[in-house]
C-alpha cells in the first residue's frame, strides 16, 4: 500500500528532552529570581511553580505536536503551539537528528489524506513509504535502458528525474479481451519488468471495467463488447500469466495486481459524470487521435467515445490509493494516458508522468505479433511451445537485432556482442536461436525449450529415429503442425496398406505409383527418420507414432504426415 505524495506525518523529539529540560530550569531560575526579588520566598515559591507548570506543558508539547509535510519540494514542519511553518529538504532534516530522532509515523487526519487512513494503511508503512522514497537510489537509469532499447515512444517532461530521485510506483493496464495474452502484450510487460528491476514499484491492473467498454485506440471498427461471464473467464486466463513474469513476493517494490472493476462496480453513472466528467472538456476529448480517427473513419459510439475517461480514473484512483505516478503503455494509449494525468492535476491537484513505447513493427512496415496462423499467444493450449519457439526462430535477420534489444532481458554489453557476432553470419541463425531460447523459457519452461530444440533439430535438422520417437505426443503434434496431412482410415492400416498405394492412392504425397517406387529406389524416401528401401513393403499400424502419426520424407526437405483416424 502506497501514499499520495503530499501527506502530513508526526514526529517524536525524544532527543529533544536534555535541551527542553534545561530550557524549562533556566525559566523556573529566571522566574524564581524575578519573584523572590520582589515579592520574597513565597512569591519566588509560587513563580517557580507556574513556571515549572509552563514549562512542562511547553515540553510535552513541543514533544509530542510536531509535523512535517511530505510533497515534491521537500519537508515542511511546524508544531502547534506556533502556527509556523518552515520549508527544509528532506536530507538536511536527517541530519539535524536532535530535531528529527524518532519518527512515529501518523496520518494527519485532514482533508487532503482522509481517503488513505481510512484505506487501511499503517504506521509501519508510511514509516517503509518515507525511508524508500528518500533514501531512494535507482538500480539504474529506467529511461535509458528503454532508450537504448527503442523502446521508448514518448515521455512526459521530468519523469527521468522522477525517476532518478525517488523510487515510483507505476501501472500498466491490461484490457481481457481474450483468456491469453498474446506477443503484443510482451512490450508492456517489459516495460514492467525493466520498470522493477530499475527499483520501482510495478502495478499490474487487469481491466475489469474497462473490458466492458472496450478501448478504440488503434481500432476502425468498435469492439464486440464480452459479456461478464467472458470476461471474468479472461480476465483469471490473463492474471496467472502475470504473475510469472513480476515479482509479487517480496521486496520494498514487489508487484501488486489490482482489477478495476473492484472500484468501478460501485460507481453509479450519475456520480461519475457528476465527480469526473466535468473536470474534461468535450473538446479535450475530441482532440485525441483515438477519437479523431475513428470519427474520420465513420463515428464512434458513446460508450467508446468515454472509455478515455474510465481508463483516465484508473490512473487517479491508482495515484489516490497507491501513490501512482506513472502510467506505461503502447503509444497508440498516449491520449488514453495524458487524460488521467489531467485528472490527476485538475481533481487532486497533484502531478502525475507517463511513459509510452513504440508499436513494434517488421523491418517491411507490417504490424509484428501475428504468424500465418493468426495471434502468437502465450497460452501454451493456443500456441504450442514450439510454434512458439519456431516464430522467434524464423524472424528476419533485420528483425532479429531489432527484437533483441526490445525483448532479450540481457544487457546491453551482451547484446552487442550478439548482435556483432551474428553481424556476417547471418545464416547461422544464431541472433534468432538467442532470442527464441530466452523468450520461450522465459514464457514457458525449460522443459518446453528443450522438447522445442529437439524437435527442432529433428525435423529441420539430422534427427535420428530414436529422437523421434522419444519426442512426447504433445511436442510431436507441435512439431507437425503446418506439414501437409493426409488422413488414413485406421481400420486399412491395421490389415496393412501397400506403400506405393499409401503414397500415391491414399494421399497426393507422388502423383502416381511409378514417381514413387523411381523415389524409393533412389533411396529418397524415408519414414519416421528411416530409409525406406522397399517399394513392395507394406505399412501398417505398427510403424505408427504414437499409434497415430507417420512422418514421410521426400527428398531432403519436403515433409508430410498421414494421420490414422
């Protein structure tokens, strides 16, 4: 749990008490002396009790009664008694230790931080908030690393330096349009996961609510809106793929994952144009690419036309409740993003930053994240492990040093080095053999990495039969995918089917018998890895993988499979 950055905490002065303590003698002294001169021994005795009463009401008072106030510019503190206040940086306070020796960390009931103490935040982590914050030394410059990395688009003025001097807590909102996420999504989360490393403290926000609106951004036609049942379904696909790539375990800036819809479920419509729809002007709306282009492009409905304000609250909500300040995204959410950190300056008065990387495209131009076969997904059930290794494995070369530096989590001395090496090399592939290792372990496993360069080797390298037929079924099936199949009746292979007339009668494998028996005699033809030598045999349910499969090799490089069924 975080804090807006402008707050009010009490502090302690326990160091004080030698000094108060002296100060308190000396007035009793004073006092006493004063009186006894005047009025005698029982005027200098009833002085030096109201003078020791005043001086301990002014001790336990200037003790217990002073605050200071946290906001950008540093610490303001004052005490009761004297309605002053004076403005000192955070770490000249620190060193003046006989002001500032223990800090009992409370929220100042006021006004301005009501919402945080009625939200559950304790004593304990304010106290870890102040100390993270101030003392804060970012593990290195998050910027940078995203610029030397291309990836990043756009920034708003001093967010670096935000960056730089405290450690910031900062979102990425992730829409359940799908129960998977997909290769597209890899950009934001990257971002999050550099965004942690760095230091900062990364929010994950899964958009219930906003799901049910559905984002124009980047889109000609409106979305099909999901019903609840969809999107709760979505949404429980997309948290446990979240939580393999950010650390929510341990740490001052471990990762938290919150649903938008736990705020929005609540919101009545009336109280949410009321509270939020008129600190945004229809003209600043009107002025967002997202909006332009779709009304270009044909209109826009009223549900689409608001989604800006919905995603703009989230950010508000997030820097009221967690002491947000950054939001991540593509740069196609830019108009999204500046709209809460409108909000932010006009309903709380506060300063919020945003970040936006570019949308990755092919060296051609064409949008990057589909394959022949549509979406790359993360869910291994809709993208086998070793298509997905095989799509990082087939990019271009001048892809291949793009990607790279965008989605390899080595650092940039490693990844030059990659790049130099593969610089000549080209056809060894080894930049791609880079990349798809990391990226499939990263979002599958070791295990389906290895099975992936297995299968790889098997299939476009010298595998031997025993590698193939020690691949599991499920990897084997992967491996398949895309050769062009045939399908065989299970009850002909059991009795047993001629090869020349499973080759050229049961599939289209040769045109005729003739073009197949000249192949086998050439010694051509292989199956399942094997040399196939004679053009008389036959095959039968036992020559198959897994009782289903047959792999046919015609040539070097033409592959097919016939499947029983």
């Amino acid at each position: 749990m975080s804090v807006p950055e402008v707050f009010e905490v009490r502090i302690s002065r326990q160091k004080a008490e030698l000094p108060l303590m002296i100060v308190a003698l000396f007035i009793c002294f004073v006092m006493w002396s004063i009186h006894y001169a005047i009025f005698g021994w029982v005027g200098g005795l009833v002085a030096a009790l109201v003078s020791l009463l005043a001086a301990g009401i002014l001790y336990f008072k200037l003790k217990g009664e002073y605050f200071i106030r946290v906001d950008e510019n540093g610490i303001g503190w004052r005490q009761n008694l004297i309605s002053k206040k004076i403005y000192i940086p955070w770490s000249y306070m620190m060193r003046v230790d006989y002001l500032v020796y223990e800090i009992n960390f409370q929220i100042k009931e006021s006004r301005q931080v009501v919402s945080f103490a009625t939200s559950g935040l304790e004593d304990e982590q304010t106290e870890a908030l102040i100390s993270r914050r101030m003392s804060f030394k970012p593990n290195f410059n998050f910027v940078e690393e995203l610029r030397w990395r291309g990836l990043l688009h756009d920034i708003m003025p001093e967010t670096e330096e935000l960056l730089q001097k405290e450690q910031v807590t900062g979102y990425c909102g992730f829409d359940p349009t799908a129960d998977s996420l997909h290769i597209g999504n890899l950009v934001p989360i990257t971002l999050l996961i550099h965004f942690q490393r760095a230091g900062h403290k990364p929010i994950a926000l899964v958009g219930g609510a906003t799901g049910m609106v559905g984002d124009p951004s980047g889109k000609s036609d409106e979305r099909k809106l999901l019903d609840a049942e969809t999107i709760n379904k979505n949404l429980e696909g997309q948290k446990k793929q979240l939580m393999q790539f950010l650390n929510f375990d341990e740490g001052s800036n471990k990762a938290e994952m919150v649903n938008n819809y736990d705020w929005f479920a609540k919101f009545g419509f009336l109280e949410f144009i009321r509270d939020v729809g008129k600190h945004i002007t229809v003209n600043y709306m009107m002025g967002k690419d997202s909006v332009k282009n779709r009304l270009e492009s044909g209109g826009m409905s009223f549900t689409e036309f608001t989604y800006q304000l919905v995603q703009g609250y989230d950010f508000l909500h997030l820097y009221n409740h967690y002491g947000c300040k950054l939001q991540l995204g593509g740069s196609d959410q830019w108009g999204n993003i500046t709209t809460g950190t409108e909000l932010v300056r006009r309903k709380a008065g506060g300063e919020a930053f945003a970040i936006t990387a570019p949308l990755v495209t092919k060296s051609d131009g064409s949008k990057f994240g589909k394959s022949e076969g549509g979406n790359i997904w993360l869910d291994r059930n809709k993208t086998s492990p070793y298509r997905f290794y095989q799509f990082w494995l087939n990019v271009a070369d001048e892809d291949a040093v793009k990607f790279i530096k965008i989605y390899s989590l080595k650092s940039k001395a490693e990844i030059e080095a990659l790049i130099e090496s593969h610089s000549g090399n080209e056809h060894l592939r080894n930049l791609q053999k880079e990349l798809a290792a990391e990226l499939t372990g990263r979002v599958h496993s070791a295990e389906d990495l290895e099975n992936a360069i297995k299968a790889t080797h098997i299939f476009f390298g010298n595998g031997t039969r025993e590698e193939l037929l020690n691949l599991n079924e499920s990897v084997l099936v992967s491996g398949l995918e895309g050769l062009e199949k045939f399908s065989v009746g299970s009850d002909l292979l059991k009795s047993g089917i001629p090869i020349l007339d499973l080759l050229a009668q049961h599939s289209t494998i040769f045109p005729s018998k003739g073009e197949a028996r000249k192949m086998i005699q050439a010694n051509g033809l292989s199956l399942n890895k094997e040399k196939y030598t004679n053009h008389d045999g036959q095959v039968s349910t036992d020559d198959l993988l897994h009782g289903k499969y047959l792999l046919v090799q015609k040539g070097k490089k033409n592959y097919f499979v016939i499947e029983a069924v």
